[in-house]
C-alpha cells in the first residue's frame, strides 16, 4: 500500500485553519518524535485518535505537497553531526509548501534537552542557492546556537519531496505530522523512494504526548531516522550511517534515476 494522495481517512476529524492552528500550536520549539509505520498500519492508528483531533484544512484541502532542499558544507558538516549524534548539531534547508507557492529559508538546532528549535525567514530565490540574505540570516541564528560553519559554503546537496497532513490535538496543544509519498533526490536525479511506509512525527512541548502514547500501545516505537541524514545516506552508501541501517534495510528503495 501506497499513500501519495489526499487521504479520506483524514476526513473523520473536524477541520481547523492555519491561522487558529499557528495560534494554537505553533511549536517552533518543540520536542520531536518520529515513528516509520507500515501504510497499511496508518488507518487503525487514526481510528484510535482521540475525538477532539482536528486536521488542518485549507481552502476545502487537507493534504499538501512540500518539498526542501537541504544545503551543507563540502565537509558535509551537518549530516556528519547528525551520524555521530553530537549535541550541537544543525539544518539548514530551503522548505517550499507547494500548493501556496510559500519559500523560508530555515535553520533548526538542538536546544537543551534534545528540543528542536526551529527559525526561519521568507525565501525569494531559486533553491540553488541562499541568497545574501539567507546565508546572513544562518550565521546570526546558527552563532547564536553555538555552532560556526562556514556559511559561505554552504551548497544544496538533497532535496525531499513528500504530502503531508497535519493534526491539531487540542488536550495537549501538541501537533501531529503523517507524511506520505516520501522520496529523496540529489542534484544529479539519484532517488530513492519510502513507498510503503509513513513518517508520523509528534511535536510537543513536553516528553510525551497522548499520541506518543497511543503509538506505543500499537506496538510502534520511536526511530531513529532524519529526512536529511538518512535519506542523504540511502542514496550516498559510502557515508557513515550505522544509527539508520534499521530503517534503511526495512523502508528505503534502491536508487534509481528522476523522480
């Protein structure tokens, strides 16, 4: 089973806009959990969800397309951070939502604790390159976390495509993400697909949610995977990548050419 288009199973929870959702639960510091299930486990656990949920909705839309493009040093700076799972470690990507046409540029590092901190800024250029703006605005952030790359190397090596949908759990004011259709891409086409499987994401403010809960009641345990880092490692096998080879072995494609 594969889950690449607007899924009827989201339909079940009540809609809530942007606005409100960005109001509730903005989460820009957040502790981070993500599960791999099988797609065919996705509709027992949204039926077990509880009732209150609410799924984002745009314009009558409840799934959408993004895409990011990650960039990195020669050195490859952040996906070697991420491989040895040091403590200060950092993303730097240019994240499209692609039914708006919207652009950020946005920098994500760990805060104490294990918390994601998450900042960003509109982006107007190509994704081939930062931008003036963009590369001022990661150093100040990224100087800010503690952490000094060379800024002005900074290189797109890996984009990611997927559709996401996005629920709202009002009891713990805490978001869930469930991305499908996942498929990572380097500059020269190399690609490799998760057509199988679905990412969930919980985002909270606290250790664990009710949704982390729930997961774990199914039989479902936290992962150990990173959009950027393991899907950089599926398609360059040469990099160190110990920590995913779980992951890799049981979801990931094997490299093919486009898209």
């Amino acid at each position: 089973m594969s889950v690449t288009t607007e899924v009827p199973l989201f339909h079940r929870f009540a809609p809530i806009g942007l606005d409100e959702l960005v109001g509730e639960a903005a989460l820009l510091t957040r502790l981070d959990r993500k599960y791999v299930l099988p797609a065919q486990a996705l509709p027992e656990f949204l039926d077990r969800m509880p009732y209150e949920v609410r799924a984002l909705q745009i314009d009558h839309q409840r799934t959408f397309g993004y895409r990011s493009v990650y960039f990195d040093t020669a050195a490859l700076d952040s996906f070697l951070a991420a491989a040895h799972q040091r403590r200060r470690r950092f993303k730097v990507r240019v994240r499209t939502y692609l039914d708006s046409g919207l652009n950020f540029v946005e920098v994500k590092t760990r805060g104490c604790r294990g918390v994601t901190v998450k900042e960003r800024i509109p982006y107007t250029g190509d994704g081939a390159d930062l931008g003036a703006e963009g590369r001022a605005y990661a150093a100040a952030v990224l100087a800010g976390a503690g952490l000094h790359p060379d800024v002005r190397r900074l290189r797109p090596v890996m984009a990611t495509h997927y559709r996401r949908n996005t629920l709202y759990v009002p009891s713990t004011g805490s978001r869930v993400t469930i991305d499908t259709g996942l498929a990572w891409q380097l500059p020269d086409g190399s690609t490799v697909h998760m057509p199988r499987s679905v990412i969930v994401e919980t985002k909270s403010g606290r250790a664990a949610s009710d949704v982390d809960r729930l997961l774990w009641s199914l039989g479902h345990r936290p992962a150990a995977i990173s959009k950027y880092a393991t899907g950089l490692a599926a398609l360059r096998p040469e990099l160190p990548a110990n920590r995913w080879r779980p992951v890799l072995r049981r979801h990931f494609t094997t490299t093919a050419k486009g898209i």
